[in-house]
C-alpha cells in the first residue's frame, strides 16, 4: 500500500467504526441483549441488503433482515423494529439534516457557483 491510501483506509476504518459504535449504544440505549460482535454483524447484512434496489433507503429490506437476525439470537419482533427504525432515524434522518444545515450554511453566492 502506497502512502496515498494510508489516509482514506484510516478515514474508511473510521467512519465504520463509528457507524457499529453507534449501532451499539443504539441498541444499549433500546436495552437490548445485544453484544458488539452481534451489532456488527445485523449492521453489516442490513448494509449489504439495503443495496438491492428494492425499496427507498432500504426501507422494509432492512427491516426484514433485522427481524431475521433479531429472530436468530433470541430477541422479539417489537425490538427488532423499534431496532430498525432508530437506526434508520439516527442514520438516515439525522446525516440529512446535518446536510442540510451545512448546505444552508454555504454562502448563496458559493452554491450559484456550484461550491
């Protein structure tokens, strides 16, 4: 590996890092019996499936994987949605209002420019 990709491999590790980190302290903060290893791992297939083009933003694709999986370790239907929709809340909904704000944020003569 070339010093060029030193820094987006540690941005990338990074940024995964703290998207499972927040998956775990969702699923503290929802009281589930979840460890690190499990959240990796429901995280990691609700990505890999919410890439099918089946749905918006992997919506019910999603969902369904975390019923799957929440099934397969023990846990109820209710948590594996109230599971999903936080994270999708947290993810989703809260990235884009910070992409809002920053985008509104931008000087009206930048955006005209296209900055």
């Amino acid at each position: 590996l070339g010093r060029t990709l030193l820094p987006p491999i540690f941005f990338t590790a990074l940024a995964h890092s703290i998207f499972y980190f927040a998956g775990y302290c969702i699923a503290i903060a929802v009281r589930l019996e979840l460890s690190p290893v499990d959240v990796v791992a429901v995280l990691s297939l609700t990505q890999l499936v919410s890439l099918i083009p089946v749905s918006i933003a992997g919506i019910g694709t999603r969902d369904a994987v975390v019923l799957y999986c929440f099934a397969v370790i023990g846990l109820s239907a209710p948590a594996a949605v109230a599971f999903s929709a936080l994270i999708f809340i947290v993810y989703y909904v809260g990235s884009g209002l910070m992409g809002a704000v920053a985008f509104f944020s931008i000087p009206s003569s930048l955006r005209r420019q296209g900055i």
